[in-house]
C-alpha cells in the first residue's frame, strides 16, 4: 500500500527499531534519561539554541511555544493557515488563554510584515497585549526565503516581539535552501522541530530555544499531561531522525517534482503546485469518491478533495509514484 496521505504515516527504520529496543531509559521527569537528554543537548546544539525540550508532538510543542511566550491575556499573530492556529484544536485560547490574531497569508506562505504592523495592538486596557509573531516554515510545502526571515526578526525586534517558528518540516526548508538548521533558527526566539514526519521516528517533537523559555516550557508541559517517564525509548528513534534522514530528504523532493511531471500529462488532473515534498493538484473527475476507491482498490492511498495534496516521504520511491500515476490514467480511461 502507497501511502501519499502525509509524511505522518512514514514508518521507522529498522536501525530506529533496533535504538529504541537497546535505550538506555531513565526517568524523564526527574531529568535522569540519558537518551532523552542526548537528543535534547543534539537538537539545541543543531539549531544553535542553549537547550530544547522533547514532547509527545508538535501540536504539544507549539502550544508550550505559545504558553511560555505569552501570558494569559496576551495575544500572538499569526497566518491564516498557520497550523498552530488552524489545526491544533484552539489549544492556545482553550488552554492558554492566549488570544490568535490570523492574518492573510501571501501567495509565497509568508505574512506581509505592513499588515502585521497594523494588526499590533496598542498599549491600552482595551486590548489584548501583542506579545508574539509566529511563523511557519515550510507551510503548505513552500519554503520562506531566507532574506524574508532575516526582515521578520529585524521587524520583531523594532516591534518588541518575540519570533517563533513551526518548523514541523524546517529540515524540508534548510534542506531546500541548502543551509544548516541553525541558519535557519538563528533569527527566532524559538522554534519546533516535528521528529515523526519527514525525518521517520514513529513518536515525537521538540521545542528549541534559551535556557529560561525551555525551563517555562517544562513547567507547562507537566501541567499538559506531557511529563513521560522511560521516554529514552522514543528519543532513541529520534536521534537516529536528526542523522541518519535529513540529507535524505532531498529524494523526497526529487520526487515530488517527478510526480508533478507526470501528473501534468494526464488529462483530467491540473498541478496547482509543488514545493519541497508536496504536490497540490485538482482532479476535474465527476465523482471524486470513486476515484479515492479506485486508487485504495489500486494501492494507493490519497485523500482526494477538491484540492488534494500528495506527500512524498521515505516509503515512497518512484516506482511508487509510478504506481499512482498508472491508476489515474486507468481511471481516466474507464471513466472518460
């Protein structure tokens, strides 16, 4: 079965497989598991921060960002399709009490830094107190150029906001640009790093930013439920993440490019984009249900929409991509 769903569903390595069942565990609410604590001293070092938090996902990492950032009352700014606004349940209002202010995103994934200007509360007991912009790179696969992250920390700094970044697929961004994490990270005040997604490990997300915000964060996270105990097991799988896939990810890439060249000569199929490891595409097919059960019939699982985004990961090679790009032509075929 050809997954294209997400890179969510990739499976761990055997070597991944084989960290996990030899870990050396401690207990990590006491701060005594050796691998949960070499796998944060590996990320923070990575990304160029003095330390990082490991958490069960980056749902929970984002909202820790958010909760260590702000204070309840306090508002934090962000895009429209931001997933920590978008997809994260309203965590930061429900248990935060963290008010979101979305604005627009542009065509290219970033916020215009004039309209964010706007949005900036003033001191007044009206008003919520703007105390964060957040970011998110990639977002919807499109990588945020470097020069624009360069202008958003100079505007946060002039603002007197704190920068976070999602970076669930940062390593797809630094990967992209052909630049370390740490070129990347150096212009926020923290950021997430997803472990299960594109870099394999089956559990896991991590926090990244100075000593005083990973300590609140900490805090924040017994009080979520997040405080795990023998979690060097998980942690083993996701040192492994951060050597052994990240220079991988360029296959991804690869690939996707691939798919979108194929997909470009069907018919009934219209590639509205691809950027890093994802391909967005619109299907002119009558009845998309039969479609999705024709390509499950087939192997292939998509999510077919209106908009139906493909995701390339580590179990997808080209002979996948091959797979799915027969089964199209074959429905197009039977279905005129």
């Amino acid at each position: 079965m050809f997954d294209f769903r997400s890179d969510t569903v990739t499976q761990p390595t055997e070597a991944m497989r084989r960290a996990m069942a030899q870990a050396e565990v401690g207990d990590d609410v006491y701060g005594d598991d050796p691998t949960v604590n070499a796998l944060e001293e590996q990320a923070a070092e990575m990304a160029g921060f003095e330390a990082a938090l490991f958490t069960a996902s980056g749902t929970q990492a984002n909202l820790l960002a958010l909760m260590a950032h702000c204070e309840r009352g306090d508002e934090y700014l962000c895009g429209q399709q931001a997933h920590n606004y978008k997809f994260e349940g309203g965590g930061a209002a429900v248990l935060g009490s963290i008010q979101p202010q979305p604005l627009d995103n542009e065509a290219d994934g970033s916020l215009c830094l004039k309209r964010v200007e706007a949005a900036i509360k003033p001191d007044d007991i009206h008003f919520a107190r703007t105390r964060l912009l957040s970011l998110e790179n990639t977002i919807g696969g499109k990588v945020l150029p470097m020069s624009y992250l360069a202008d958003a920390q100079a505007f946060a700094f002039e603002k007197g906001l704190k920068l976070h970044l999602d970076g669930a697929r940062v390593f797809n961004a630094a990967v992209a640009e052909g630049v370390s994490l740490s070129a990347i990270a150096q212009h926020f005040d923290s950021l997430t790093i997803c472990l299960s997604k594109g870099l394999a490990a089956p559990v896991g997300s991590l926090l990244v930013g100075d000593e005083a915000l990973i300590k609140k964060a900490r805090r924040w996270r017994k009080v979520l439920g997040g405080g795990m105990r023998q979690a060097g097991i998980l942690a083993a799988a996701g040192q492994l993440a951060l050597t052994e896939q990240v220079e991988r990810l360029a296959q991804d890439h690869d690939n996707a490019r691939y798919l979108a060249e194929q997909l470009a000569a069907l018919k009934q199929v219209e590639v509205n984009q691809c950027a890093t490891n994802m391909v967005f595409a619109s299907f002119a097919h009558a009845n998309l249900p039969a479609l999705q059960a024709h390509l499950q019939a087939d192997g292939c699982k998509v999510s077919v929409g209106a908009k139906t985004r493909l995701v390339l990961h580590k179990d997808l090679d080209r002979s996948a991509v091959d797979a799915l790009v027969a089964s199209l032509h074959r429905f197009e075929q039977e279905n005129g």
